[in-house]
C-alpha cells in the first residue's frame, strides 16, 4: 500500500505512521514534496468535507497529470467548533483572526467573543478533523473525528495546538496546553480518531 498525505507537517505524517504501523500494514508514506506538488489550493468550501475534497481533488488533478497512479490520496480539514459561537471558528479556525494571525491574536478573539458566557457549561466546544481519501482506482472515502471539551477562561502556556491554550478536554480540568505528555496521550485526538476509523475503512 502506497499513501500520499497531502501535507508537509512532519506531526501529522508522524502520527499517520504510528496509526498505520498499530494496523500491522505494509505501507509507504509519501509527502506532496516527494511528488513535486506545490500548488495553492484554493479551500473556499463551506464545510471541513468540502475542504478536505477540495485539497484531495486537486492532488488527484496534478497526480493524473504527471502519471502518478499508483498511491492513495489523503488529505485533511480541521478546526475548533464553539457550540454557542454557532459553530466558529470552524473552518476558518486557522485564520481567525484574519490571514496570518498568530496563536495569540486567535486565542484572544475567541475568548472576546465568548466573554458574556463565563459558565463552564456554555463553553462547549470539540475539535474537528475530517480526512478525505481517494483509491487509484477513484474510489472516494471520508472519515471524520471529534474530540469534545470546553473553552478556558484564559490561556494556559502557549504553543504547540493554536487553541490549545485554551482547550479543555473532556474528563480533565487543564487545558492541552498545560498537560505533561504521558497525559495529554491520554486524550483522543480529533485527528487520530479521524485516522483510525479512515484506515479501517481503507482495510475493509
């Protein structure tokens, strides 16, 4: 079996392989940059499904044009979803506070707009992460992992996760970012469930 992982993040090629690994599969991983992709892919979609086919279809379109048929395309859409925010940031969740906002100007507008609710229970939110994959033989198949929590009242260390600082998994009461690692191993990751329930599909 042969994958390419629409992305450049060694993290999420790391986690890709430890996933694949713990299925006993025979696989190469492969990387956009090991196929010369380096176009901008437009994600004007609506929905995670929709940008994560976006970006599939687009390495399907270069895949096709330069004879590359034998590998199975996956790619992925990801984002925070605050339930009395009606769903934002959502898939705007990178740039939410505009185009390259950075960690803190991000984590400060969330916490703004969510100001007038300062019970735990209003501050509802989950993590999203959908992974689109797409067969040599064209055969399109979607998963889709959520990790639920609530939003911090303020910020915890910085780094790592964009809203990390201020995400409260279900079951702890410190946000990601304050966890030491034998904990936060603990939590089910969004993109971890996405990827487990994605390459079950793929076995079958």
């Amino acid at each position: 079996m042969k994958i390419l992982y629409g992305t450049g993040n060694l993290a999420k090629l790391d986690a890709m392989r430890k996933i694949i690994k713990s299925y006993g599969f025979d696989v190469e991983l492969y990387t956009i940059k090991d196929i010369g992709f380096d176009k901008d892919i437009i994600e004007d979609g609506k929905t995670f499904e929709e940008n994560s086919e976006i970006k599939a279809r687009s390495i399907q379109e270069f895949c096709i044009q330069n004879n590359i048929t034998d590998k199975i395309i996956i790619t992925d859409d990801a984002g925070l979803c605050v339930d009395k925010l009606n769903g934002e940031p959502g898939i705007y969740t990178a740039r939410y506070a505009g185009e390259n906002s950075t960690q803190v100007e991000c984590i400060n507008k969330l916490l703004k707009n969510l100001s007038q609710y300062t019970n735990m229970q209003d501050r509802s939110c989950k993590f999203v992460c959908v992974l689109t994959a797409i067969l040599p033989d064209g055969e399109k198949i979607v998963a889709r992992g959520e990790c639920y929590g609530t939003i911090a009242l303020k910020p915890g260390k910085l780094g790592g996760l964009t809203y990390g600082p201020i995400f409260i998994p279900k079951g702890f009461d410190k946000p990601m970012g304050d966890m030491k690692e034998e904990e936060y191993a603990e939590v089910h990751n969004h993109r971890d469930l996405a990827m487990r329930e994605l390459i079950k599909k793929i076995a079958k």
